[in-house]
C-alpha cells in the first residue's frame, strides 16, 4: 500500500507530520489546550505510562489539562521513524525526552524521562492529525523525594 504514495506525496507528509509534531510538543508546553486538541481526530486514542489510556480526544484532553496543571514542562521530540500505509494513513515513532518541573511540600521538584512515542497519523479534511499515541519510558529520573505523576483527582469529573 505504501507505495501508492509517490515520492513527492511522501516528502510533503514527512514534512507536514513534522510540523504537527512540533506544534503538538509546543502547545503541551504553552499550555495551548485549543491547539492541542486541534492536532488530535475526535477518535483518537492515547495511552500515557503515567495515566493510563483514554479512548477520546475529548477524554485525553480532560487528563492532559488536569495532569499538566501545575507542571512546567519542556516536550523534545527527535529522530522520527515514519512509515506510510497509504497516502492518507502513517505511523511513526519519535525518540523523546521530557523534563516536568513542579512545587511540592515547598520545594522545586523535577522529573525526567527519555523513551519513545509510538503513533499513528491520518489525513483528514486536508490535514495530518493524530489518532494515536502511546508513551513509553525507558529511563526516568526524579528530584529526592518527588511524587510523580503528581495526583490528578477528579480527571474523569
């Protein structure tokens, strides 16, 4: 199927996924909820090694907003691998480090992570979006005495 794109169609995609990326990591760190959800179909369906899944854009973004309330972070994604299954339809997996950084008990506190994001792309209307993430870790580290994820009480409210 993957070769019903040309090679043109391909470079675009590349590009345009790119850029879908980099706004997503952008927003999540601005804390740019309507961009944020913009990038994601309605069905998208999101697992996170520290929340769980959520089978909505709607859903994630209740647990995106919660979790990152009081968090500062700093999203990097590098060094995809993307694969088409057709011209409208892709995978991809990115390398990641994120650095979260938060006020707990009085004192600054850090967490760190380096994995990878596992993720599937459309084109719908025009445009790439997300309908599909999982995160997985494969090295953190945290500040003595950090809890984290911090808790998010009432996500499903």
């Amino acid at each position: 199927m993957a070769d019903q794109i040309s090679d043109l169609e391909r470079l675009a995609a590349l590009a345009e996924i790119g850029l879908l990326k980099a706004r997503r990591d952008r927003a999540a760190d601005a804390k740019d909820w309507a961009l944020y959800e913009a990038l994601h179909a309605s069905d998208h369906r999101s697992y996170n090694d520290d929340y769980g899944g959520t089978t909505t854009a709607t859903e994630m973004m209740v647990v995106v907003k919660k979790s990152m309330e009081n968090l500062t972070t700093m999203h990097q994604s590098h060094t995809p691998e993307i694969m088409f299954e057709s011209p409208t339809q892709a995978s991809g997996i990115w390398a990641m480090e994120g650095l979260s950084i938060w006020t707990q008990g009085g004192a600054e506190h850090w967490f760190q992570a380096f994995g990878h994001y596992y993720e599937t792309y459309e084109k719908r209307n025009g445009h790439w979006l997300f309908t599909s993430r999982r995160l997985k870790y494969y090295h953190t580290w945290r500040s003595p005495g950090a809890i984290f994820p911090p808790p998010i009480d009432g996500a499903a409210d």
